[in-house]
C-alpha cells in the first residue's frame, strides 16, 4: 500500500522552493535557497528531518524551521523531485525515498524522537563574555541594558557575573527561556576568548567522553567553581568554544558521578 506525505508549499518559482512533508514515516522539510548574488534559486533541495509537529499545528514562519532539525539528510536536485502540480497537496512517500535510497549511502528512516529523549537533552543556561576592564564593562551592561553585574573576587578569576532578568537565588530566571550569564577576564595567554553560551549536563565526564566521540574536543580537566559546579570548555566541529557546567546539587556538595 502506498504511503502518502501530506505537504505544504511555500515560495513557487514554477516549483516549490519550500516544502513541509508530513506522513506516517516522519516530518521533512525541503529547502531551495535563494542566492541574492546570482538572483537564482538553488537546483537543489536541502533536506531535513524534523521532530513531529502536533496534527493541525500552525506554522506562520518557516524562516528558520531547519535550525532545530533532529537532522540534515541528502540533498535532491529539485528537478528529480516528484511534484504533480494536480496533486499538489499529496506527494508519494515511495518515490521520495527512491531519491534518498542511495546518495551517500543508503537511507534508513530514523525512528520518531522519544519524550524521554526530549528531556534528556541539556539546556543552555549561561552565556559567557571576556572583558578588558570589569568596570566600564559594567557600567556598559548596567547602563544599556538595566543588568544586575557583580564582581566576585580573586578565587574565581575576578569573574563578573550578570543578572539579565528576574531570578531566584535556588532555581534560576523566573522567565522561561531567558539565561543569567558571566563575563570572564580576558588572558594573552588563553584560546577562544569569544562570546559563548555555558551547557548544563548532568555529568560532566560522560559528556566530555560524548564531544570526543562526536568530533569535539576538551580544553582540558574540569574545575571546581566553588558553589557552582563543575566547569570545562570545548571546541564543537567549528571552533566555536562552549562551556559546560556540570551544577552542584541543591544543598551544595558535588554529586558522586564524577
């Protein structure tokens, strides 16, 4: 039996330059990018598979919908790509998949993401700047933006924390979504002194082993920030530096993992 997507289209330029494929297989989205330099949309789709959306859900925008993609599969010429305009609300899932079966190897469905999984996943919960000079810093922060900024002392590197938004002291910001974060003091000696975010995970060395096993690299051990937790950095596949923080327990004393 034949199965059916269900999909949705955005930007024809005689095709669909944007499709959004929903069936019993997954959710996908296509993409044909528009390059302003050469006033063209590309001849390929990019293809993405995304966690599932709830049946009826809106989608106002899609600008931006690849970015929490679970993955990124093959790219398609769209010229291959089985549009009927007769059929426009409809697409065959069989012919779809002769197109992913053998680019880069062969393409195996992947299992729709759990609700475990999803709480599973390690937030971001600080960001992370240098500084040059902790007081104009400051007094920048304080005076654009309204932050809370308080300089701890020399056991902690001088190490300026930020208040962006209502907080309590045991939980965190009050708002969902919004992050508290820290500026650090910038050393000649130091890689990657750039903007960065802090990601909290429950065990600092499993993670650790994680990011060598993905393509990442450990900037050495990780040190104990007394009242906060555990703290390393990393290189992820970009150079992008990002910090983790492995967070002390409620009462105050490291957790027995590490």
């Amino acid at each position: 039996m034949t199965e059916w997507f269900q999909a949705e289209y955005r930007d024809f330029d005689g095709v669909p330059r944007s499709l959004l494929c929903t069936g019993a297989s997954g959710t996908f989205f296509f993409l044909s990018r528009f390059d302003a330099a050469s006033s063209a949309y590309a001849g390929h789709y990019e293809v993405y598979r995304l966690r599932p959306m709830p049946e009826g859900a809106p989608c106002a925008s899609w600008f931006g919908l690849e970015t929490d993609a679970i993955e990124r599969l093959v790219d398609l010429p769209v010229r291959d790509f089985p549009f009927d305009p007769a059929r426009r609300k409809f697409l065959p899932y069989d012919s779809i998949l002769t197109l992913l079966q053998g680019r880069d190897g062969p393409f195996v469905p992947a299992r729709p993401i759990t609700v475990q999984e999803e709480n599973n996943m390690d937030p971001v919960v600080h960001f992370e700047m240098p500084y040059d000079d902790a007081a104009r810093m400051s007094r920048f922060y304080q005076s654009a933006f309204q932050w809370n900024m308080t300089t701890t002392g020399a056991e902690t590197g001088h190490y300026v924390l930020a208040v962006t938004t209502e907080s309590d002291m045991a939980t965190g910001p009050k708002k969902p979504g919004a992050i508290n974060g820290g500026f650090f003091q910038r050393k000649p000696d130091w890689p990657g002194q750039h903007p960065s975010v802090v990601i909290s995970v429950d065990d600092i060395k499993d993670a650790m082993s994680r990011i060598g096993r993905a393509g990442g690299k450990v900037l050495g051990e990780p040190m104990d920030i007394p009242g906060v937790g555990k703290y390393v950095s990393f290189n992820d596949t970009e150079g992008n530096r990002v910090g983790m923080l492995q967070p002390l327990p409620r009462g105050g004393q490291q957790g027995s993992k590490t």
